[in-house]
C-alpha cells in the first residue's frame, strides 16, 4: 500500500507564507511611498531614477537592479537562498501591481497619510519576511559581503552604499524628501517591533535573522534595512 506524502511541517509552511506576504507587502508598500510623492527609501530614488531614464515601470528596474546587484555576489563569495531569489522578482512585481490599482494621491494631508501607512506597512513586511529565515535579500548580502571583504563595519559600509544610491537617483530624477528621511528614522525602531511579533516560536528572544534564512550579519542591521 502505497504511503500517503508527506505534509511539510508546520513550521516550513509558517516560514514559507511568512516570506512570500512579506515580500508581498514590502512592495505594496513601497508603492504606497511612490504615491505619496514625499520621497522614498534610497534605493527606490535610485529606482524611480532609473525608470525615469529608460522608461520602464519602476518595479521592473527593481527587479533589474536586484538580478545586476545578485551578479556582484559572485567576487563577493556570498550564497544566495530562497529568500534572496524570491526578494529579487517578488518585491518588483508587487510594487507594480499595487502601482496599477492604486490612484494618485492629491493634497497635504493625504500624502502624509500614505507616506505614514506605506513606512508602517514596511515595517510588518520587514518583520515578517526577515523573521521567516530564508536568506538575505540582494541588496543586503552585498552591504554584507563588502562588509567582510573590506573590514569596515557594517554601519559604515551600509551608509555609503545608500548614500551612493540616493544621490545616483536624485541625479536620475528620483524623488527624496521629508518621506526618504521619515522612512530612515522610523524603520528601524518599527522592524524591530515587527521581527519580535513574527518571529517563530522558540526565537523570540534571539536577534534578528538575515532577510530570511539562515542567520546574517545584516540581521543586526536591519533595525534600518537595506531595501531588500
């Protein structure tokens, strides 16, 4: 009599739908900023800056972005994991579709709004998808990976690269302000909150993993993540 399969343990399938809502809403959320029109995160000025310059939807340069970023972690010696191949496509695809449905937003007060509800919902997709374990995400394992190469700490070595990124999008076109600086001060206190309230059970004292997967070093950086 043949055996019936395997069901994948409670736990794998928690991790799984953890990373995949997370990713889900990490986009979502980004598109929240892009409506709000009070600025972005750096690496989505740089984005928006990109799309400006070759016409693609914003989103599809994310994903363009994440794949060119992935290549550099070849000389880098970093492995990629679920996580970090999921975060490259579902982050993009997302952030277009929500983009699609979703109008443009007019006045004060309602951008403050968005702007306000699209860096809270960053936050629960950070803790969401960073506590599932599956691996850093493309960005985050090149803030990492230069980390270990070039002995710099993984404060210093982030700054530089969003610095970097910031003024490359500015001078693209992308849109920075007073959302790119709220974003910078709120997310980390806010991922924090959020990886205590999705991690799993039994980890709920143990520092923060990498984005999802196997612990990272840029687990302890993402009290600020680096955008993927």
């Amino acid at each position: 009599m043949p055996l019936a399969p395997a069901r994948p343990p409670r736990r794998l399938t928690r991790r799984l739908l953890q990373l995949y809502v997370g990713l889900a809403l990490y986009g979502a959320s980004s598109a929240f900023l892009v409506r709000a029109g009070l600025g972005l995160d750096p690496w989505d000025v740089f984005h928006q800056g990109l799309a400006e310059l070759t016409g693609w939807s914003i989103g599809t340069v994310s994903v363009a972005v994440g794949a060119l970023v992935l290549l550099l972690w070849v000389p880098l010696r970093q492995r990629p994991g679920l996580g970090t191949v999921s975060n490259v496509f579902a982050v993009g695809l997302s952030m277009d579709a929500t983009l699609a449905v979703m109008p443009d937003v007019h006045g004060t007060l309602a951008q403050a709004a968005v702007l306000t509800a699209g860096i809270i919902l960053n936050g629960v997709a950070t803790g969401l998808y960073i506590a599932a374990r599956f691996g850093p995400g493309p960005r985050d394992g090149l803030m990492t990976g230069l980390h270990r190469r070039t002995g710099r700490s993984l404060r210093l070595v982030r700054t530089g690269i969003e610095l970097t990124v910031l003024a490359a999008g500015v001078l693209l076109g992308g849109t920075a302000g007073v959302g790119t600086v709220a974003y910078a001060l709120a997310i980390g206190p806010l991922s924090q909150v959020f990886l205590r309230v999705f991690a799993l059970p039994g980890e709920e004292g143990s520092p923060v993993g990498g984005r999802a997967g196997a612990q990272s070093p840029d687990a302890a950086q993402v009290a600020a993540p680096a955008r993927g």
